[in-house]
C-alpha cells in the first residue's frame, strides 16, 4: 500500500539569537504548519502547500524575508526567491528583484508561464509588473525589517535570515521554497544561494530541500544538490545527507541550516548556527515548533 503520511517542514531562518525570545515566532511557525496540514488533507498539492506557507512567511514581517527584510548598503531592498516542484522538476526563481510584495509569488510564476528557470534584477521586476503583481509604493512604510535586532554583527560576519517550505503530499510529490532578504549589509547586486537551485532550494523525486545560513558558503557545496545526491547515489538517510553538508559548511567557517523531506515522508532540520526557526509536521502528525534545542 502506498505511504500516505504527510510532511512539512518550514524554517524562519538560521539567524536566531540565544537568549532572544522568539515566542511570537514559534506561536505564528506552528499556526502555518496547521494550516498546511489542513491543506494537504483536503488535497492541496506540495507545490502549492509550499508557496501558500512561504507568502504568509514572507507576509508576516517576522522574517528576513519579505515584508521582514533588510536593504542593501544603498538602502534598496534586493529579494531574492525559488520554488522547485520535485514531482515534474520544474522550477522558478528571482533574483535581486526589487518592489514587489511577495517574491515567491513571482517565482511561482516564472515556474508556471515563462520558458525559464530564473529571472535576475530589472528583468525579474519588469516580469512582475507585466504578470499585474502588487507593487510596494512605499518602501520604508511596508518593511519592518524584521532582523534589526540580530544585525548589530561586525561587518563581514555575513548575518542573515530567511524563509522556506518543504513539503511531502498524499500522492508522495514533494516541493521545495525559499525566500530571503539575503545577508544584512550585503553590497548592491549581492545574491545568495536562496534562488539558486541546487544551492539554497531543491526538490526532486528523493527529497525537497530549503537551506538557511551565510549563502555563499552553501553556494560553494552546491549544498541543496549536495544532500539529494548523498541520499540518491550513496544511500545515505536525509538525517545523514543533511547533517554531512551541514559539517562541511561549518569546516569551511560557515553556518546555517536546513529543512528537508524524503520522499517517504522522513525529515530532517538539523544547523549548525546558534539557533534556527523552524516548525514541522512530522510523518506520525506531531507538530513541533521551536527556535532553539528541542
Ligand atoms: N542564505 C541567505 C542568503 O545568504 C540568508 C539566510 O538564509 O539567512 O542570502
């Protein structure tokens, strides 16, 4: 008999602080997983589970991610964001996109109506503007800038937050999401490894994958590729692929973490930081909801 369960797992990035209370977050984490789960039971797709989670994500404020983002070091607030349906590989992914309220929306799009994988800059907000998406007008009204408290880091340490969503349907389809603000101060330009697929964000047949953490480090692993080829070609379980990538990017200076879903419903959230948000339905529908060590 084929394997019902249903999984979901999401993050609000590896940002976290110790010692900070992320209560507010953890409440609003464990809402959406909720609600996700309500979803998928009535027959929403993975893909779909996935966006809907992200855009209340990046729309809550709470996150380095949408509403929640920080500008850029000329003060312009640069989003970047993937989605990938692992079911038929297809994918869609912005890049530095500037003025529009929600950047997974615009992915989705450039996943469902374009010839493409990926639209950068004034491509990507061109795009947005002729698909109708919603435009934010007023810049320093719309963003909270989420993230304020864990940016008083010396210049260089890369500090960062982000969002995601990986999810595992009734059917066994698997999809991935991503979203961020990218790392706090980052130069004019800068894009991470969030909208890069294989990097910050992937979904295959084997495993949906969302990353978090100082992206160039997961840029240089290929780290969301990384673990589905651990889990693919050495049989490892996506607990083993997960935590392996994770130590490489902690021996090259790195942190972070990720989210991820095997295609028989298993998870894993493992970090290497001081602390991730994160919430999950798990395969025998406990849901789970913390920032810091279970
Ligand atoms: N990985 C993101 C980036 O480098 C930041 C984060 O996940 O916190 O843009």
């Amino acid at each position: 008999m084929a394997n019902k369960c249903l999984s979901v797992v999401l993050h609000g990035g590896a940002g976290a602080k110790a010692g900070r209370d992320y209560s507010r977050e953890i409440e609003h984490m464990r809402g959406l997983i909720e609600a996700a789960r309500d979803a998928l039971k009535a027959g929403a797709t993975a893909l779909d589970v996935a966006e809907a989670t992200t855009r209340e994500l990046e729309a809550s404020g709470l996150y380095v991610a949408g509403r929640g983002a920080s500008p850029n070091t000329d003060g312009i607030y640069e989003l970047d964001a993937a989605i990938m349906d692992g079911h038929l590989l297809r994918c869609g992914s912005v890049a530095a996109l500037e003025g529009f309220e929600s950047p997974i929306a615009v992915a989705r799009e450039v996943l469902e109506n374009t010839f493409h994988v990926m639209l950068a800059g004034s491509g990507a907000a061109g795009f947005a503007a002729a698909r109708g998406f919603k435009r934010i007008e007023n810049p320093d009204a719309w963003f909270t800038r989420a993230g304020t408290f864990e940016d008083n880091h010396p210049p260089g340490t890369l500090a960062h937050g982000t969002v995601g969503c990986v999810v595992r349907d009734e059917e066994g389809r698997l999809a991935a999401c991503t979203s961020t603000g990218g790392v706090f101060g980052k130069m004019p330009g800068r894009v991470g490894d969030s909208p890069i697929l294989g990097a910050g964000c992937w979904a295959d047949g084997h495993v949906a994958v969302s990353c978090t953490g100082q992206g160039e480090y997961f840029v240089k692993v290929a780290a969301a590729a990384q673990l589905a080829h651990r889990m693919r070609f050495a049989g490892q379980s996506v607990e083993e692929a997960a935590k392996a990538v994770l130590a490489e990017i902690a021996g090259l200076g790195g942190d972070g973490g990720l989210i991820a879903v095997a295609a028989d419903g298993s998870i894993a959230m493992p970090y290497v930081s001081q602390g991730m948000k994160r919430a999950a339905l798990t395969p025998d529908g406990r849901i789970v909801s913390a920032a810091f060590e279970l």
